[in-house]
C-alpha cells in the first residue's frame, strides 16, 4: 500500500499530476471550489431512491466532498483532486466552516484514458474526524474505509457498519459505483486554507475552535447541508 501511494507521490513530484497548490489562489477561485462541492451535495439529494441514504447526513460527523477527481495513466493509474471537508458537533448538530483539502492515490493495472469521479466521504465518527488532523491521512490504513450503501432500503445495513470510520461514494456519469479507496491520501491543502482561513489557522482551529473564515459559497453549502440533515430527520 505504501509503495502505490509512493508512485503516486513520484509521478506528482515528475510533473505527471498538477497540484493546485503551486497555481496562483485566489479567494474567488476557493469560492468557486466550494460552490463545485455545493453542486455534488445538491446532485445527490435530487436523487433519493438511488443515492445517499438520507438519515447518514444527520449520523455522520464529518462529511468530505471532492468533485470532478481525475483519474489517468498507463499502466499505472494516478488520482489526484482537491476538496472541502467539514466536521459536524455531535451535541449541537452544527457544521464547521469548510476546511481545504487533497485526495491522492494510485492504482496499478491496465489503464486507458482520463475519468472524472465525484467522491463523497461520510466520517461516521469523531475518531475519525480527529485522525484529519494529522498531515495525511491514509485510508484504509489510518482509517478503515468502505463503500457506503445506497438508496432508502440501505438503513439497516448502514447500521450494522457504523463502526466503520469512513463510508465512501463515488459518482460518474450521474451514477452511484463503488470504487476502492485504500491507500488514498488525504491531506490538508495548506496554501488554499492559508489563503481562505488566514496564516496560522489550523485544522484543529477550525473544527474545534470554531476559527476561520466564511464566504457566501460556503453560507450557500451551509444551506445545502441544513436542508440534507433537515431531511434525514425527516426521512
């Protein structure tokens, strides 16, 4: 596991994968990120019967969205996207302002071509969410991962997975397909949250301390997310 993420990191460093922490930011730019992730959250509330069961959005405690993450290679598969993760208060049910962050991974086999996947990730407990914290996080070795069930019917056998740190979505082409995280990197994007929460402002800061900034993307993903938790109370 160590080695694939290994090549991903070697591939990245080669100039094979574009990090956006060395283009130029702007607080426009990590708006529009988030505004992207709000779209992801609205897409799949729109799809009730065949996406996230509802009352997930009101369990979980941490809720990571990652659109459009690029998939390419030959031979050697590299995905690398960039995201925002928020913490939920288990006492309170508010959400955090929105933290930046970057998913990498790797896969070896016969690949072909580029993909685009929306990944969303459900932290189904406050361990997990604290595990975020470090400088990477890697799934399914810091953190067990697995894919999460879909549509209404999926509640009971959610229950008997919610030890489970992390449940994992993916959606291409308008539909739910289960994907294999382990061994993906999540990593705080340090220049985008510098840029965003201000210099110094750390992870723990903003889901603990209740620190950092917030523009009107984020205000408008705070009303997607009141009106998905509003619904798993409902559902």
């Amino acid at each position: 596991m160590k080695r694939i993420v290994g090549l991903a990191m070697i591939l990245m460093s080669a100039g094979l994968v574009v990090s956006p922490d060395s283009m130029a930011l702007s607080l426009g730019e990590l708006d529009r990120r988030i505004l992207a992730c709000n779209q992801v959250l609205k897409s799949v509330l729109q799809m009730p019967d065949r996406g996230i069961p509802k009352d997930l959005f009101q369990r979980c405690r941490g809720l990571a969205v990652f659109p459009g993450v690029v998939k390419a290679g030959v031979v050697i598969g590299v995905s690398y996207g960039n995201g925002v993760i928020l913490r939920r208060d288990e006492n309170t049910g508010e959400w955090t302002r929105p933290v930046f962050f970057t998913i990498r991974g790797a896969s070896i086999g016969f690949q072909a071509g580029a993909q685009f996947t929306d990944l969303i990730l459900l932290v189904m407990s406050e361990q997990g969410v604290q595990g975020l914290l470090e400088d990477q996080l890697i799934l399914g070795a810091d953190v067990a991962v697995a894919v999460g069930p879909v549509g209404r019917q999926a509640a009971a056998e959610t229950d008997m997975r919610l030890n489970t740190g992390i449940l994992s979505y993916s959606r291409s082409k308008g539909l739910f397909a289960g994907v294999s995280l382990a061994g993906a990197v999540l990593a705080p994007d340090i220049a985008a949250n510098e840029m965003y929460h201000g210099k110094g402002v750390t992870v723990q800061d903003v889901f603990y301390e209740n620190q950092g900034a917030l523009s009107e993307g984020a205000r408008t993903l705070f009303q997607t997310l009141e009106e998905a938790t509003q619904q798993g109370e409902s559902g």
